[in-house]
C-alpha cells in the first residue's frame, strides 16, 4: 500500500509559488512520478522481499520464536519518497530483503532457513503408533531486531540555480526531488555498508571499524552516520567469530576463493550473492594476472573495459562509500601513526541487510535572500542477518596488501 508524502506536495507547492513557477504542473509532476514508482514497482512483483531464502508471500514478525511461529502474512506500508530512493541506481535495489514501512524503534523481521532433505520410507508392518513429527522436517526461523533511526539534513538550492534550471526548461520538481532523493539515497548505502554503533575507538580489537584512533586524541563525530543504529556489512564480516580473510597479505584470485568459502551455505545460489568493494578494489582485481586477459562479455570471470563485472562469475558492485583504504584489521586508522596501507572488499548473500523504514520523511521548506532550504529528516534502519536460522555467516570481508 503506498501513499503521497504530504510534507513533500506542500514543500513542492511553497518553493515553486516563491519562484514564480507553476506550482500546479510542479504538483502535478510529483504526483505522476509517484504514480510511476508504483508501477514499477508492481511491474516488478513488488518491492518487499522479506526473506533470507525462497518464500511466498510477503511476511512479517510476531515476535515469537519457533519454527515459523514469528511469521505471518503482512500488508507493506511504504512513504513513496522511500520507494522512489529504494528504486534510485545503486545499491538498494540490489538487496531484497527491504520490509517497507514499520512503526516503532525497533521492529523484528522474520528470517527463514531451508528445508531439510525427506527422510527414506520403510514400509509399515504390524501395528503402527502415531508419531508426532511437527518438527521432523520443519524449517528453522529466527528474529532480527532493526533499530529504526533518524537522519537529518539540509538541502540548499540557490535561487540562481533554480532561475536558470526553471528557464532552461527543466522541470521544477524534477530538479528538486533529485536533490534531496540523492541524499537521502547516499546516506542509506554508506550506513548499511558501515553502520558501527560503538562509540569504542582507543583498542583494535573493539574500536568502531571506521575510527580506530591510533594516538587515542581523537573524537567520533557524535552525529556520525554510522552511529545510532545497528552493525553494517563491513562489522559482520570484521567481527565475525572467523575473522577476516587475509590480512598483511598479498591480493590473489585465492583470496576471493578464500572469501567465496567463507559463505559456504550460500554457494549454490551465486545469482544472490554479491560483492561490494571500491574504485580501487576494482582496478585491483582488473590487473590480477588470472583476470587481466579476460574480455569477452558473458564470460565466466567477466571485466569489460577495466571495470570488474563479476569476478568468478558473481556481480561486483563497487560502492562510492566502501574505505578504499584501511588498517590490516579491516578497520579505518585515524590519526598520526594510522597506516591505511591495505585493501578491503565484502561478499556478501543480497538477502542478508535486513532493511526497514519508519515514519514519513518530513520535508520543509526555509528561504533567506539567496536560497531555498529542504530540511530533510527520514527514519529508516538496517540489520545484517548472519549466522541465522541455521545457517553460517552471510557476510565475508578480505583485507589484503594494497
């Protein structure tokens, strides 16, 4: 079920009456943008993939814990600026498991393992007793709490800007959404790869992995990004009980065989595994000397024009805000002494961020002599499901040599 953010429509209206422009076609053109969210989104079979395997019908959380006893069939609610951002080009679009709009701040979402394998049948003899075998062959469940957190920021337009996007024909909405859109559609991607709640930053073994603070004088920015909410892609596979792959190591294509073996339960379902690295993690793996010769489109180890597509024939998606840079840990150095000398990449099962929306982003509109302001704040929150309902990690981070 979707609905018009209203704050956004009044937002839209304001700034377009203050810039003489008509505020009826600017309306108007947010109201059919929303209109063809929705029928992609439903051209798609829907946004909302709640499941960390094969499942039907779209799902939520009773709380309980059992085999199935937390899922029940759901209606998704979903703000369409949310929608919008989770169909922008990126990384969200990528991962499945997205449960829409929930209220509270902390919400439990239901994850699914696998059936196992039917036993072999005996014919009976003699007299049989009923059995109960309720559980015999029932599917293992698990919950994820996702903390719901709020983001906040500014979007300034110069009223120039919006003059001589207005006078060149651009479409006054259009030009506005994309603004804050990109925004809020940045900030999601770099706070499900980097999410760290802790506040730790002096020891190695337990500092944020993006503020290990070498001399120990530094300070995490209170209203940091990553701050606030759950454990990202990154944490998961740097604290996993397992380690990390590699380390003061050289970079080789048994490094990402190393990774690949690491999510093991996931191996025969490569379409839902996905890397997540950088620019120069790409560039990296291009010159491999097992890769560098491989050109042709549709083959297996696949790079086209230096950009690594699907290193052993799964995708790579490389990320603006993936550190290209970090400490052997995995973790990012701060300070006089920090030696960022090494690379980093993920793999990861798509299904794993758990990811969830809370109240409608709020938009509102502020002006002095020069611009216009969108203050923006949204809720949204993501989880990573690792090692749940019977299965091993879901995430792997390699650090090797740069």
């Amino acid at each position: 079920m979707s609905k018009v953010n209203q704050s956004m429509l009044n937002a839209i209206e304001k700034a377009a009456k203050l810039m003489n422009t008509d505020s009826v076609e600017a309306i108007e053109s947010f109201k059919n943008a929303v209109e063809k969210s929705k029928a992609n989104r439903e051209a798609n079979g829907g946004l909302v993939n709640v499941k960390t395997n094969s499942w039907p019908d779209e799902t939520m959380s009773t709380g309980n814990v059992g085999y199935g006893a937390e899922a029940v069939v759901g209606q998704v609610r979903t703000d369409e600026m949310y929608s919008m951002i989770s169909q922008m080009p990126g990384l969200l679009p990528l991962l499945p498991s997205n449960h829409g709009q929930k209220q509270g701040d902390t919400v439990n979402v239901a994850i699914y393992g696998e059936a196992g394998l039917m036993n072999t049948a005996t014919e009976p003899t003699g007299s049989q007793t009923l059995v109960d075998v309720t559980t015999d062959n029932a599917v293992a469940t698990g919950n994820v709490a996702v903390k719901i957190k709020s983001f906040r920021t500014k979007v300034g337009i110069t009223k120039k800007e919006m003059h001589d996007a207005i006078m060149g024909g651009q479409n006054f909405y259009s030009f506005v959404q994309n603004r804050i859109l990109l925004a809020a559609q940045r900030t999601l991607e770099a706070y499900i790869i980097n999410a760290d709640d802790r506040l730790t930053k002096d020891v190695e073994a337990t500092a944020n992995v993006n503020f290990y603070d070498i001399p120990t004088t530094g300070t995490i920015p209170a209203d940091a990004y990553y701050l606030g909410g759950d454990q990202g892609i990154r944490y998961n596979g740097i604290e996993d009980v397992d380690g990390i792959v590699g380390g003061n190591v050289a970079f080789t294509r048994g490094t990402l065989l190393s990774t690949m073996d690491r999510l093991s339960d996931y191996l025969d379902d490569y379409n839902n595994l996905l890397w997540i690295g950088n620019g120069k993690t790409a560039t990296k793996i291009r010159g491999l000397a097992e890769y560098s010769t491989m050109e042709k489109f549709n083959d297996p180890t696949n790079t086209i024009g230096g950009q690594v597509m699907a290193p052993e024939g799964i995708r790579f998606y490389t990320a603006k805000h993936n550190p290209s840079f970090v400490g052997v840990s995995g973790k990012v150095e701060q300070g006089v002494g920090a030696a960022n000398d090494f690379n980093q990449l993920s793999l990861i099962h798509r299904a794993a961020p758990q990811i969830v929306f809370g109240r409608d982003m709020e938009i509102v509109m502020h002006e002095d002599s020069q611009q216009i302001i969108f203050d923006v704040s949204m809720r949204a929150g993501c989880n990573v499901a690792s090692r749940e309902a019977g299965f091993g990690p879901s995430v792997a981070t390699a650090v090797v040599q740069r």
